[in-house]
C-alpha cells in the first residue's frame, strides 16, 4: 500500500514565490478583469458620479467671440514711390499687438468704459468651492423632494457652515485700488487672445457667467485696441508736431538774428562789425575766438541768413505736412467680426467632463486591482498552485447553490451530472485512478487548511460519484467537526440502512449504507473519530475494510493541528481542498510542505467555489458534451 509509481502523479518542478513570473498572456488579462470587473466597474460608477456632481454643481460659462485685423501702415508721403513701401508685418510686431490686448491698459479702459466694478455678474471664473458645492447639491436635493419643512435644520446647517462666496466678500470691505487690482485679474483670466494661423487676423474670446456681458466685453476690447492704436498714434502725432514748433521757434530767431547782422553790415556799407556787436550763433569760429572782425564779409553773413532760412522753410513744410496728416489718423486694425450672446454655454462640458470621470475611474479602478492583487496572497489560479507550490490542479469545483449555509448540495453530482461542477470532479476520480499500487483498492485522504473550505461537499459528491458505478466506496469520517458527522446525512433525504458488507462484525455495525448516494459511510462519534488519528489505529481500521474498492478518508483541517496529517503516509494518495479567494497561499503551502515531509503522496489542489476562466470553460465544455 505504502508503495507508489513513480508516474502516478507527474508535477512540475517547484519554482517557488521568488521565481520569475511567466509572460502575461491574454488569458492572464481576461482573467484579471473578471476577477476584478465589479471592483473596476464601481470605481467607473464612483467617477461618474463624482462627474456628474462637479457639473451640476458648477455656473455655466459663456465665451463671446470677436475678430480683428491687424494691417500694416500704408505710408502717406506721396513722394515715396509704390516700389519702395513695404506692407508686411513679421511675428514681432504681430506678437507685440497681441501684448497689447492683454495689457492692463486695455483692461482698465473695459472696465472703466462698462463699469465692470459695480456689475455682480462680474466675477472670477474659478468656480464654487467644495464645501459650496454640496450646499448647492443639498438645496437642489430639497428643491426637488420639496423637502424644504422636514430638513429645516439641515438646511440651516449648510447655511450657517458652508455660507455663500458673495456674503464672505460682502462681509470685508475693500479699498479702491483692491477692488481695480481684482478686476483686472478677473478681466485678464476671462480673456483669452490667439493670432489665427500665421495670419493678421485675431481672436478675442471672453468666457463670462452672463452672455450677454460676455458679448458686451468682448466687444468693448476690441474697441478700446482700435481706440487705443488711435489715441497712441495721435499722441506720438502730437508730440512730433509740437517739437517741430519748438524746433521752428529756434531757427527761426537764429534765422531773424542773422538777418538783422546782414542788414547792419549793408547798411553801414562797412566791411567790419563794431566791437559791440555779439556774434550770431552759427557763424564762423573765428568770431568767437577773438580774432579780426574785418575778415567778416556780406557775402557770409547773407549765406548764414539764407541757410538759416531754408532750414526754417524745411521745417515749416514738415509742419505743415504733420498737421494735415493728424486730421486723418486712422488706426492699423479693424474689427471684421462683431461678438453676438451665445447660446449654449461652452463651460462645463457634460460629455467630455463624464467621459473623463469615467476614465479617472477606470485608472483608479485598474490601480486598485492591480494593488489588490499584488497585497492578494489567497489561491486564485491554477498557475499559482502550480508555481507557488509545485503541485497541479486537479480541478475547480465553481459555486453551487447552497444547502443549509454549506458550499453545495451533498450529492450535487447526482442532481446535476452534467453540470462543470461534476464535470471537475470527474476528472479528480481520474486522478485518483493513478493513485496506489493495486488498481482495485485505493486509499484516498481529502483534507483542507481550515473547516468551510468546502471538504465534505467534496468527499461526499466524490464518493457518490465513484459509488454511482457501482464501485463499493466507503467513506470513514476522521474529523469530528465534518458536516458528513452532523444531520445532512441523517436527514429524510438520505436513508441510512443497514447492508451485509462482508467486514468483521465489530466495524461491520458502524458502516452504513446510504442509498441516495450509493456509497457506505463509517458512522463514528466524536470520540472514534479522534481515534482514527491514531496511526496504529487507522492502519487496523483500513486492513479491516480491504473488501472495499474505495476508501475515502477525511482527514481534518490542517488548522486544527498537524497530528491529524500522521495518518497521510498509511494512505495512496491525500487531495488538498482551497477555497478559492479564500485559502492563503502561505497556509497552503505550508501545508502541502509538512506532507512532503512526511513522505505523502499529494496527488494535487482542488480548488472550490472558482468564479474564473478557467471554470466558465469547463461549464461550456459541459453544455457542449453529446448526452
């Protein structure tokens, strides 16, 4: 009994929990998000919600849109030829117009021109805090239920906590200067400025609560620029005109001054200048550094007067020129587009503020997985038992209905023999067909790591399968605490009677046979069972009950002690049950560890209440077998 082939069970190597993993395969993908798609999907569910409550409790936001265009200065000289002016603006300059849109010159003359201090609906776009937000989600709750006389005191609490913006503000009084710094940084976050392509042409977009003070605002922009290009060119206009006057007022005294010395000096009909007389200002160096005046000559003084003369002329044509060109200064821009109030609101976007929340949630829902998983050290998958602790799965029993608060009906594989449930199991009898040296007799033990694992379901559906062949399988129950030892099988829906078993007459009266599930059931109190536990005893007791084909021990749980694995080795082969989601991977191991110290035969894990690929794939292959 104690000898085994060497091929009954081939496992494959054990890696351990340190190995490296295999490649993730799509099967691995598919599984995770089955496993986890309820976990995922609450998160998607959560963004969702978190979504739909920023938007409901958000102002709308209204943009307005204007369009100008920025030309370059057509010159008004008339003497300068077609050939030579130059129409074009690089970036720079364009660059520098879009500066000066967002300037707080512009800013000030909006504001000041539309009176944006006093409006209340010019306000920041930031939007509601937190703490507002569920106040406004709170009244729009009451609004809806009428729930306004039954959550008064509710109501007074958002109201006495959560207070409005406006009444805070209300509540500190601010200066002057305050007041025009918060709207121009009010007016400068609304605005919004973009040059169109590579063109003269540019957007002025301002996003307001109200649309129609966003369309007003707009508007006013791009005509306080154009404004503000005609002022700036007016201005520059004026300062050239008047520093031609100052310039013509000069020459024109040096011009009267040198005129007057010309007319005394040919009046005198002298070729010298009396002593008295004080040099004109341009005239030659010599005067002025003290040397003969009777070098002096009319014919110098009249070429000093003409020159100062011409000067004069030449800057009274400039003049006379700048002051004409100031009556028809025309700004370099024009609006092309005029803001109209928009409609629809184009802040919040529902659909793109869900489609969003329903992404954040995914991540979120995917990273709680993927950290669930890593922190899951419990019995999941096939590949687990197999690289964790070198041992195959056997099978994966899925969730059957319940019966009594247990893991499934006791003869399942009798109710539903075509079910993946009966299908797992019989591959296990397969298995345990290449347990033990004689093909007609065979020691099977089935234990687990802790009770509720699932174990009896799974002895008594085994031996109602085996024994529904007509196999003499008899079950001996090892664990006091086995459902197989309480009411199940002492119910009316199994009938207990006594059957000529061909064993000694002393165990011969425990042993009864169930006829519901065609197999003999040692029926032991508390007591005999602990003495099962007793290797002497269980190696008797299995000498005993040679004349059975089958014989199915349950053993205890594993968490009930060690002492109750020393009757492994008497055994063909033990069957480990993991509940699945349920059993460490840790305790497991420990587990199949000791009974590899004691030199027992692990024939492999069987896992139970399995909701993964793998055991919808054993339901279809059960709904697709030829009946």
């Amino acid at each position: 009994m104690l000898d085994r082939p060497s091929a009954a069970i081939a496992h494959k190597p054990w890696l351990g929990a340190d190995a490296p993993q295999d490649f993730i395969s799509l099967a691995d993908v598919v599984s995770f998000a089955r496993q986890y798609l309820f976990s995922i999907l609450a998160f998607v569910v959560a963004g969702i919600v978190c979504a739909t409550f920023y938007f409901a409790t958000s102002d709308p936001i209204y943009s307005a849109r204007t369009q100008i265009l920025i030309e370059p200065k057509i010159p008004r000289n008339l003497q300068q030829q077609p050939a030579e002016v130059n129409l074009s603006l690089d970036t720079a300059q364009v660059e520098s117009q879009l500066a000066v849109l967002r300037s707080q010159k512009i800013a000030m003359m909006v504001i000041d021109d539309l009176g944006l201090m006093d409006n209340p609906t010019f306000g920041d776009l930031d939007g509601p805090t937190i703490g507002e937000r569920f106040r406004r989600a709170w009244m729009g709750i009451v609004d809806a239920g009428g729930l306004h006389a039954g959550n008064a005191a509710l109501t007074d609490f958002f109201h006495r906590v959560l207070p409005w913006p406006h009444r805070m503000e209300a509540n500190s009084p601010q200066l002057e200067s305050e007041r025009r710094r918060r709207a121009v940084e009010i007016f400068s976050d609304g605005l919004d400025v973009q040059r169109v392509g590579v063109s003269y042409a540019m957007d002025i977009t301002f996003q307001s609560h109200d649309p129609a003070l966003a369309a007003r605002i707009a508007n006013a922009t791009a005509e306080a620029f154009v404004r503000e290009q005609v002022q700036t060119t007016t201005a520059t206009a004026s300062e050239g005109i008047a520093w031609l006057e100052r310039r013509m007022r000069e020459v024109g005294d040096q011009m009267n001054r040198a005129t007057r010395v010309a007319q005394k000096f040919r009046a005198k009909h002298d070729y010298s200048i009396g002593q008295d007389e004080t040099p004109v200002a341009g005239q030659d160096p010599a005067l002025s550094e003290g040397k003969p005046t009777n070098q002096i000559t009319l014919e110098q003084l009249e070429v000093t007067a003409d020159t100062y003369r011409k000067m004069y002329e030449s800057l009274l044509a400039a003049y006379t020129n700048s002051v004409d060109q100031q009556l028809y200064l025309i700004a370099n821009a024009r609006v092309i587009t005029s803001a109209t109030s928009p409609k629809k609101a184009s802040r919040p976007r529902k659909t793109l503020i869900l489609a969003f929340g329903a992404l954040a949630g995914m991540v979120a829902g995917i990273g709680f997985a993927v950290a669930r998983r890593g922190l899951d050290r419990n019995v999941r998958t096939p590949r687990q038992i197999r690289r964790e602790l070198g041992l195959a799965c056997i099978g994966e029993l899925p969730p059957v209905s319940f019966r009594r608060g247990g893991f499934g009906r006791l003869d399942e594989v009798l109710r539903n023999p075509d079910s993946s449930f009966s299908g797992s199991l019989r591959s296990v009898k397969a298995i345990m067909g290449l347990a033990g040296a004689t093909p007609s007799r065979r020691r099977i033990g089935i234990t687990s790591v802790s009770p509720g694992d699932g174990k009896s379901t799974v002895v008594s559906n085994l031996a109602a399968l085996c024994g529904a062949t007509g196999t003499a399988t008899l079950v001996i129950n090892a664990d006091d605490k086995s459902a197989l030892a309480n009411e199940p099988l002492f119910s009316s829906d199994f009938n207990m009677i006594d059957r000529d078993s061909g064993c000694p007459k002393d165990i011969g009266k425990q042993i009864r046979f169930i006829e519901k599930t065609s197999f003999y059931y040692l029926n032991n109190h508390a007591s005999n069972s602990a003495n099962l536990l007793v290797p002497d005893n269980m190696e008797k007791l299995l000498s005993e009950v040679g004349s059975y084909s089958i014989v199915i021990v349950e053993l205890p749980p594993f968490s009930s002690g060690a002492e109750g694995l020393a009757l492994c080795p008497l055994l063909d082969g033990v069957i480990v049950v993991a509940q699945w989601g349920v059993t460490s991977l840790d305790q497991l191991e420990d587990l199949t560890q000791t009974l590899k110290n004691t030199n027992s035969s692990v024939l492999g894990v069987l896992m139970t209440r399995v909701r993964t690929v793998s055991a919808r794939r054993y339901r279809k292959r059960a709904g697709q077998a030829p009946r």
